[in-house]
C-alpha cells in the first residue's frame, strides 16, 4: 500500500487528508499542535503527528516511514516551514509536492501593502480601531504602532500559545478575541462592529482561509480592508493539480460530493440546519442567482446555473472544487430540479436534503392544513389548470413568470370560475412578503411579484367521470351539418375499457368532434392526447371543443391515418372511432410503435365488425374483448315517457402483448 504524508495545518490540507484517507493508501499528517489534530477525524489509515518538526527531524521521520510522496499543504504565509519540508525531501529522497492556495483579487477600496512592517506604517497614518486578523505569530511586530493598546483587537485561536502572544504584545484580556474559524461574513461583519473598527488587517489567505467573507464583511461594516501580501511562493499546484496527480501517480479515484439542498422559500432563516451546514461547507455553491446571495456567507466559490445540464457541467469543470452544494428553491422532492438533476450526477457521492415547500409555508401562514390539497405547478410550462380547479377543491398552484397570478385569475374568469377563491403568496420568506385574499374576478386585474403561490378553492368542484353529456360539446359543422360524435353511453364504455394512466400518451383516430379527445384529456392530465382527423369542418369543432374544455395536453393532428400517424410519438392508448377503409394499416402501425399498445376500436356496420373480427385473428392479441351495447334513451310522448333505441354499437378492445412494469 502506498504511503502518503501530508503537512496539513490549513483548511486544505485537511481535506485532501480527508480525501485521502478514504482511499486504499496509508496517510500520515503533521500538524503543529494537539489543537489542529482535534480538527481531523480518526480513521485506520490515518496517523497523526501533533508536534512542530525542524529540518531534521523531518528528514528522520521520512526516512524511517518511507514515504511515497510529501505534501506541502502549509499556509502560504509559513515560508520557512516550507522550505525545512522541501530540503528534508531532498535529503531523505523524498518526492515533495507543493499545493498552493489560490488567491482573491483585492476589492477595488483596499488597501495593499507587501509586509506587516508597510502595514504598521500605513496605521500609523490612520485614527480607529482595528481588528487585526492575521494571527499571533508576529503579533509583536505590530507593537511598533503608536497607541497599539488602545487600538488594537487581535482574533487569534483559542490556545495557550496565541494567548501568551498576546499577553507579551501588551493587549489587555478584552482586546482579544479567542475564537476558531471558519468565520461567516456575518460573523466577521458582527465582530467589527462590536469593536468599532475603522480597519481589518489580513493576509491574503483565499477562498480556503475566509478571504472573501472578510472583504464581505469589512464593505459590509465600513471598514477598510488592510491585505498584507505574501511572501514568494515554491512552485506547485492548487488543489485540483495536486488531487489529479495523487490520482494518475497511485491509480486513485476520487468522487465529487454534491449535496442537494432544498433552502425553503428563501431566507436562511428557514432552512434546515443540514441544509445550513451543506451551505457552509460547500467550496462551491450552484444555484440561481437570487439564491446564492440569500444563501451564501462570503466563503464559497458561485456558479450561477438551473437548468440540470448547465449545473451537471460547472460540477464537471470546477476541478478545483471537491464539496458542491446545489441550493434549489423549496423543497428537492416537491416540482424541484432535482428530479431531472439527479441522473446527471453519475460518477458523484450524492446526498439530497429536504427544505420547506411553499405549500406547507403558505398553508402554515393561513394556519390550514394541506393534505387534502392538489399541488400542480406552472413554471416552465404553458400549462391549463382550469380542468384541476373544475375537479378539485383546493388546489396549490406554484405560478410565476409571464402566466403569473394575473393570468391564472383571467382563465378562472373565462371558464365561468370568477367567483372561486384564491390566496396568494407572494414573495414568501423574503422581504416584502404579501398575503392577498380575493376571488378569481377580484384578482386578474391586480399585480403580483413573479415569486407566488396561489391556493385556489373551488366549493362547487365535482370529479370528473367518463361519458360527459353530449350536450356540453360544440357539434355544428355550419350549414346545418351536424358532425358525427362518440355518444357518451359509448364513450364512457370505451375508456373504461382502455383504462387511461394519468400520464398516457394518446391517440384518437377520426376524432371528429373530439368527445372521446377531450376526455382522454381530462383523464390523463399529465399526458398527451393526439386528435387526428381529415374532415375540416371536424377540426374547426375539435379546436371549438379544445377551447371550451381548457385541454391544453390536445394536440390536433389533421389528415388521413395512418400516414397523419407516422411522425406521432408512440401510443400508450388509441381509440379509433373511423378509419376511412384503413382499419388494418392503423393498427398495423400503432403496434409497430408499441406492441403493448391498448386499443379500442368502435363499429357500428356489419362490415366493420366482419374486418375487426378478421383483424383479431391475425394479430392474436393477448387480451381481447367484444362488447355489443345497446342503448336506449327517453323521449317524451304526450304525458309519457318512451324509450328509443339508438343504433348497437360493437365495442373491440385489443392489447397485443402486456405493458412493461
């Protein structure tokens, strides 16, 4: 087994230790203390040194462990420290391998200075606090500033140590602020307020030491930021180069970790604490940019990305990042990304954390309940929700975009719902947040921010059920022409038999004027239903009916089948109420695309039943079943009621081979 060792008193000395050691190797990492040894997480093949190592005894222990590799990952700032462990390498013939810390460009309002002795004559200059946070190792070099104990607050790490240091520079008890980072830019806003300082002094530590949630902070507080600049650095690589070459060098392999977050409606406030804890350990956060600044402290790398593809890529191309956290609005199980993001993450370790939904924060905000409520949302979707308000009484609708509150309450209006009620929230859980109550009529003419939700309740709502009366469709072809329609005895016969999912995908052959289209349509809400038919006067009504019943999942499809077919997705179900004398070659086709296609045929001659019962021979379907329905409907005859016979029509019911699970 190989053997690494790694010098990693830096954040990202510990997590390529971390990485490491989750891989078939032997890992050995120094630490200067007992204090940075608590920070790194016992594992089998993990050994720890917690003491400071000179030239020599580094040479010693690498000849006694034999080392296959050295890792520099020391601060930048600790220049002596590297050079003992590259010229330890040299003696012991150790390989030795430097990783550098990348650096920040320095905000605009800076101040930057090449060395602490430059940063005490700029002080020097200056009236104010200030907040030194660049450690306790030369603190002494900063008591050559005039008034250093009535200006200076020094944040150092809680050890004897950097206590002592600062006991010898002079600072009283209260002026230090013993405290272990990783610091938040809320955090360090806070600490510069609380000591009124006028200046931040730091090093130019990177993302890995907080650099970014100090510039944060100290724009943040007023304060003006005081950078000391490295000192020249050995050749190296950053993280990436180094992981990659560990990886080429011992055959190793080493997965992305990604983390999807559900942050709730948006203000951190409420999000979880696990989603709060992915948020702060992430190198690399992914999101929408309204999300990221809500979420975001300052510390962590941003990629600006929702659509699963561009988010899949970043995470492929931020080799310098090994922890993502990909922060999606509500919840990741609730009309998330994360669905469709999910399968692109092949190759990654990946954890899913839940987040409050706007359903449950708008429901808890009008203090109802929401089990008995149909969730449906319209992002990203030129969706019709009239059917589900029809059919429901209270529906949750996440709206937004150019359909928006307003357009959802216009098509209340026109489908004759203007007086159902609806709740909208907008903005939840940011600021500005509204509650508005109102009827549909009431709100279309209003503006609403495009971050709503809509609970809309319908107490007049019925379900629907197959075979809608023939009356509610739209049959008149002009000029007195009445255009043939499935009656609803027929239609209620032929879908149940075909038994319609909530996501089928639809074909109704001869649709003429789409009573058996539309509902399909209603059944199938989550599907698509193609209406394909030749006649014009047909197709005007079709597109009559569309309307009239709100069926945005109808597509019409105008020609002769089959050839009107061929360029169609595959049917999970067709119903074919004519064929022009193509019986055969439409069902020929339809299970060419699909064998497991259910199939309702209708016939009303004697012709048709003879070619459907040649047709079932063979094809030999599986499944088959031949109804005869008979019905008869009342008509009023003087003061009594008798019953007319309507033509029989035979029902044939075919599936060729059953449907995969």
């Amino acid at each position: 087994m190989y053997k690494l060792c790694v010098f990693a008193g830096t954040t990202e000395g510990r997590e390529l230790v971390e990485l490491l050691t989750g891989q078939p190797v032997e890992v050995t990492a120094c630490v200067a203390t007992g204090y940075g040894e608590t920070l790194l997480t016992p594992r089998e093949n993990l050994t720890i040194s917690n003491k400071r190592l000179g030239q020599g005894e580094m040479e010693a222990l690498f000849r006694q462990a034999a080392f296959d590799l050295i890792v520099d990952a020391t601060h930048p700032y600790a220049a002596e420290v590297t050079e003992n462990i590259a010229a330890a390498c040299r003696e012991a013939d150790v390989e030795y391998l430097r990783l550098l810390r990348g650096t920040d460009a320095a905000p605009e309002d800076a101040v930057c200075v090449p060395d602490i002795e430059s940063a005490v004559d700029y002080l020097a200059g200056t009236e104010g606090n200030i907040l030194l946070t660049t450690g306790s190792k030369e603190l002494g070099k900063y008591t050559a500033l005039p008034e250093f104990a009535q200006r200076v607050y020094a944040r150092v790490l809680p050890m004897e140590a950097s206590l002592a240091a600062c006991r010898a520079a002079g600072l009283e008890p209260a002026r230090v602020i013993a405290m272990q980072g990783p610091f938040s830019r809320e955090m360090n806003a806070a600490t510069l307020r609380s000591v009124s300082a006028r200046y931040m002094v730091t090093k130019d530590t990177g993302g890995a030491g907080g650099f970014r949630a100090k510039a944060a902070a100290a724009r943040e507080a007023g304060a003006v930021l005081v950078i000391v600049g490295r000192p020249a650095q050995r050749e190296g690589l950053d993280f990436a180069g180094v992981v990659k070459r560990i990886c080429s060098r011992f055959q190793l392999t080493i997965r992305p970790r990604v983390t999807l977050a559900g942050i709730g409606p948006g203000s951190p406030d409420g999000m979880t604490a696990e989603v709060r804890r992915a948020v702060r350990e992430a190198d690399c956060l992914i999101g929408a940019k309204r999300m990221l600044e809500a979420v975001a402290d300052g510390r962590q790398v941003w990629c600006e990305a929702i659509a699963p593809g561009d988010i899949a890529r970043c995470i492929r191309e931020r080799a310098d990042c090994r922890r993502f956290t990909v922060v999606l609005s509500g919840d990741t199980g609730f009309f998330s990304g994360a669905r469709k993001l999910l399968p692109l993450l092949e190759g990654c370790d990946v954890e899913v954390l839940p987040g409050l939904s706007s359903l449950q924060v708008l429901c808890a905000r009008l203090g109802t309940s929401y089990e008995d409520v149909v969730p449906l949302s319209l992002h990203g979707r030129d969706g019709d929700i009239v059917p589900d308000i029809w059919q429901n009484r209270r529906v949750f609708v996440l709206v937004g975009g150019a359909y928006g509150v307003p357009g959802l309450c216009h098509a209340l209006v026109e489908a004759g719902l203007g007086e159902v009620r609806v709740t909208v929230g907008e903005r939840l859980g940011y600021p500005g947040e509204r509650i508005v109550r109102g009827t549909a009529a009431e709100l279309a003419g209003q503006a609403f921010d495009s971050l709503s939700a809509a609970l809309v309740e319908n107490k007049a709502a019925r379900p629907f059920t197959p075979g809608l009366p023939d009356e509610r469709f739209r049959r008149g072809g002009g000029e007195g022409k009445i255009v043939p329609m499935t009656k609803r005895e027929v239609r209620a016969a032929a879908l149940s038999q075909l038994g319609l999912t909530k996501d089928a995908v639809c074909w109704d052959v001869g649709a003429g004027t789409g009573s058996v289209s539309v509902e399909m349509a209603l059944l199938a809400r989550g599907g698509k239903v193609y209406a394909v038919e030749k006649n014009g006067a047909a197709l005007a009504l079709l597109g009559e009916n569309r309307e009239r019943f709100h069926v945005r999942n109808l597509e019409i499809i105008p020609g002769n089948a089959p050839d009107a077919c061929r360029e169609l997705p595959a049917p999970g179900y067709v119903f074919i109420g004519g064929s022009s004398g193509s019986l055969r070659e439409i069902v020929t086709l339809a299970l060419e695309k699909n064998p497991a296609a259910r199939i309702a045929i209708t016939a009303v001659t004697l012709e048709s039943v003879a070619e459907m019962s040649r047709l079932i021979k063979e094809f030999a379907p599986a499944d088959v079943e031949i109804t005869c329905l008979n019905v008869a409907r009342s008509r009023e005859a003087g003061p009594y009621h008798l019953l007319a016979a309507q033509n029989p029509v035979y029902l044939f019911t075919l599936q060729r081979q059953e449907a995969a699970v």
